[in-house]
C-alpha cells in the first residue's frame, strides 16, 4: 500500500513542496509518534520515511493534504491502470478500515 501511496503522491506533489504535519497524524495507528503537527518537511524527505519506515503518521499526512478520498482516489486509478483490477485501496496506509 505504501507504494502506491507514494506512487500517487508523487502524481499530486512536487517532490520540493513543502508539507506541514497535520493535527492528529501522529495518532495514527501503528505510528511511530516521531513527527510533530505543525512541522514542516519537504515531500521528498516524507516520502524517504513513508517508505522506509513503512510510516503511517506520513501517509496520514500527505492525505489529509490533499485530502483522503483525492489520495485514494489516485491510488486506485493507478492499479486499474496497470491492469490490476482486484486491487482495491480504502485509505492511505493499508491499516484496515473496519477496526
């Protein structure tokens, strides 16, 4: 899920923006409390540590960026165009939804 988090969000952001933590993403489950609302990184430096750390806190933030349904949205219109159709994404972190 990660990947294509991060494969959407290099479709929605410049790798140079810069991105403030958004209030309640270091809430996330399976966080690693390590960012701080209201610091700010570049999307580049994010996405080093989303896919590195597999970090949900960052996934969390870069949705609520643009916004949940925007992010997954993408997300999804990438696996069906790459033809994998069983795929199915519901939020940006791959946690399931229904816990």
């Amino acid at each position: 899920t990660k990947l294509f988090t991060a494969r959407a969000i290099r479709d929605l952001y410049s790798l140079s923006d810069t991105v403030k933590v958004s209030e309640g993403a270091n809430r996330t489950r399976g966080d690693y409390e390590e960012l701080t609302p209201g610091d700010i990184y570049h999307t580049q430096d994010l996405l080093r540590a989303m896919i590195i750390e597999s970090n949900n806190d960052v996934a969390e933030t870069f949705a609520n960026g643009v916004g949940e349904g925007v992010l997954v949205n993408r997300m999804n219109e990438i696996a069906r165009y790459w033809g994998l159709l069983h795929t199915h994404f519901e939020n940006s972190t791959g946690l399931d939804s229904s816990s």
